[in-house]
C-alpha cells in the first residue's frame, strides 16, 4: 500500500531524515578516520622518539668505545628503523589523506542536510500561509452566509 504525504513538507521531511543519517554515517566515518590518523601520528612519533633515543644511547657508548661489529650493528639497526619511520610517514601520509577525503564527504553531506531542512522550513511556512488565508476567508465568508 502506498501512503501518498498529505503535504508538501511531508515528502521533503523523508528526504530531510535520509540526509540526517547520510550526515550521521559521514560524522561517524570521519571520527573514526580521525582517530586512525591520529594513532598513525603517534606511532610514527614513538618511532621518531625511539630513534631519537637510541641515537643518544649510539653517542653514550661511542664515547666509550665500541667494536667495528656492534657499529656495524648499530648502523644495521638505523637504517632498519629509518626504514620503519618511512614506512609509518607513508601510513600517516595515507590517513591523512584519507581523513580529508572523510572530512570532504561529511561537508557535502551537510550542505545537502541543511538545504532540506531550509526546504522544509520553507515549505512548512509556506504550508502555515496558505492554512491562514483560507482560515481568514472562511472567517471573512461567514457574515456574507447569513
């Protein structure tokens, strides 16, 4: 059975609904791609941190010697962890495009909420007009009735 709105507003407030939850699908998606972004930045600053530390850690005992082999390992180890922090820049990189992407959707999404809801408005008041005037006809009709 088909359910034919009564009102112009009517059929635009089904629109309105289905754009609130498009908008709210889009909060939801860019929150969680903030968040990811978010974790990848500190993943990448622990890296940086640890890279920073075992940098001092290479300073420490290089003043106090170390064996051509625990330098090879050293030098080993670095470039395995500069490898990781580009590797983890490329993921935020990723993210952060990502979470712009999200952020462009939801924008959209709330421009076309917030044309519905001005549409609605629109037609509700203009829905209100029309119910005053022909209220203030019958009202003026009825002293010609009797």
């Amino acid at each position: 059975m088909l359910v034919v709105a009564k009102h112009k507003s009517d059929r635009f407030k089904l629109l309105q609904r289905l754009a609130n939850k498009r908008e709210q699908a889009a909060v939801r998606a860019l929150g969680k791609s903030q968040q990811n972004l978010q974790t990848q930045q500190g993943r990448l600053s622990e890296l940086n941190g640890f890279r920073h530390d075992y940098q001092q850690q290479f300073k420490h005992n290089g003043r106090q010697g170390m064996s051509g082999a625990a330098l090879q390992l050293y030098h080993r180890f670095m470039q395995q962890l500069d490898q990781a922090i580009a590797q983890q820049q490329g993921t935020v990189s990723a993210a952060d495009h990502e979470c712009q992407h999200k952020k462009h959707d939801w924008q959209q999404t709330h421009i076309k909420t917030r044309i519905y809801d001005k549409t609605v408005e629109r037609a509700l008041n203009h829905e209100q007009q029309h119910a005053q005037r022909q209220e203030q006809k019958e009202t003026d009709d009825r002293p010609k009735r009797k």
